[in-house]
C-alpha cells in the first residue's frame, strides 16, 4: 500500500486535471426507509470513536472515483474507512480519489437492502478485490438476513481474493467476528450492528448513545445554570436586605 502524500487537486470542488467529478447523484441511499437506521449505527459510529484515537477517514455514501479521467468509475460504498490520512486530505473536496490520495481505503462495508444486495455479492465484490481493498463486510439487518444470507460476513483479502473471516456466537450470544483493520470486534445484536473495542475493553457508543448522552449533558448544564441564577437572584436578595 502506497503512502504518497495526496497530490493536489485545483480550487475547484471536485476539478482534477480540469475534469469535474460529480459528488452526488441527487438520490438518497437507495431504500433509505431500511437502509438510513442502519447506516446512523455505523459510519457516524465509527467516524466519532476512531477520530479520537487515530488519523483516519471514515465517510460513507460518498463517490469513490478509481480510474482517474473516468467520471464512470465511481463506487459509493456505505462506509469506507482509510488510515493514515485526515479528514483535511479530502476537503473541501466532496469526494475520494484514489490517484490523489495515493491509496483505497482499509475498510469497507455495505448494508444489505433489496435493490443493493445483487451488487453487493457481485460486481462490486469483485471491484473492492480488484482495487485492493483489504477488508470487505456485508451487514445484514434483517431477522431473516433475506438480502445477504449471513448477518454479517467479513473478509480478508488474500492474493487477490477476498477469504470470510470466522464469525461466531461470543459469550453474550451475539454474533462477533474481529476486523483487524479497524481493531474492533464488529457484534450483530437481533439486526443492530455493535462495535467494541477489546484493548481498551469497552463498547463503542452508538449515534442513539451519543445523542443520549448530548442530552444528557446539555439538561446537567441548564439544570447547573438555572441553580446558579437562583443562588445569584437569592445573593442579591440578601444583600438587599443587609
């Protein structure tokens, strides 16, 4: 894998070469009613624990161009992660370059869904491989896993072809299989994907966890602020009456 510092690209949003990439299609995640729940438990998940420990990229249902001067390759995986790099390698840019970058991400996962599920297990299964693209995983949130036939399936590259890592019952019953990109154990819970961190030992909070503890927050410190104005408004009382 290549470490090259990204090449620049010009002031333009998505110029390179004076070739303008598009950066969306105009369409939501393609069964976004299935898909966008799943998709709020993952990239966002990812995006706010790895950035505390690592530079790193974590985006997802974004274009990734792989064949520079053709605006027709182009994947949008529903998350991709890439290490070694910041998140300032591809803004103001809207979207990820392998040429500029100087390489493919580490990482990548698609959720199942009915109108993905064949490409998934297709051509852009083959794609990933063909790009070289270390780990690939298939998130399955249905009871039945009617879209990819496994919960979850993680693989491994391996001379050029991607080889399912052993996913398994841990102690709590969930399903667990270890992304050794990510460092994290990735747990299939009734449908919802869980990560966890087996070095540090702690689970990862999810987007629903993080909100929660926002809120948390944010109704300690109005809580704090109404306390103080109260303990304000009774000092000045008493010294008025001093």
């Amino acid at each position: 894998m290549t470490t090259s510092k990204p090449r620049p690209l010009s002031a333009q949003t998505n110029v390179f070469n004076g070739i303008r990439y598009p950066d969306e299609d105009g369409l939501p995640l393609p069964d976004g009613l299935e898909q966008e729940p799943c998709f709020w438990r993952v990239t966002p998940v990812l995006r706010a624990y790895l950035e505390q420990h690592y530079d790193v990229i974590v985006t997802g249902n974004t274009f990734l161009y792989y064949e520079e001067g053709n605006r027709r390759a182009v994947v949008a995986p529903d998350c991709h992660v890439t290490f070694g790099l910041t998140r300032d390698a591809i803004l103001p840019h809207n979207s990820y370059f392998t040429w500029h970058l100087g390489r493919v991400p580490d990482f990548v996962m698609e959720i199942g869904s009915e109108s993905t599920a064949r490409a998934d297990l297709g051509r852009e299964r083959d794609l990933y491989a063909s790009l070289g693209i270390g780990e690939y995983w298939r998130y399955d949130p249905t009871a039945d896993s009617r879209h990819y036939g496994e919960p979850l399936v993680g693989e491994l590259l391996e001379n050029g072809e991607y080889v399912p890592m052993e996913v398994a019952p841990g102690s709590d019953g969930m399903l667990r299989c270890h992304s050794p990109a990510l460092g994290l154990d990735l747990c299939w819970d009734a449908g919802k994907l869980r990560f966890y961190d087996p070095v540090r030992d702690v689970w990862v909070p999810d987007y629903h966890e993080l909100l929660e503890a926002r809120e948390a927050a944010e109704t300690a410190l109005q809580a704090a602020e109404a306390r103080m104005a109260e303990m304000e408004a009774e000092l000045r009382r008493l010294r008025g009456e001093a």
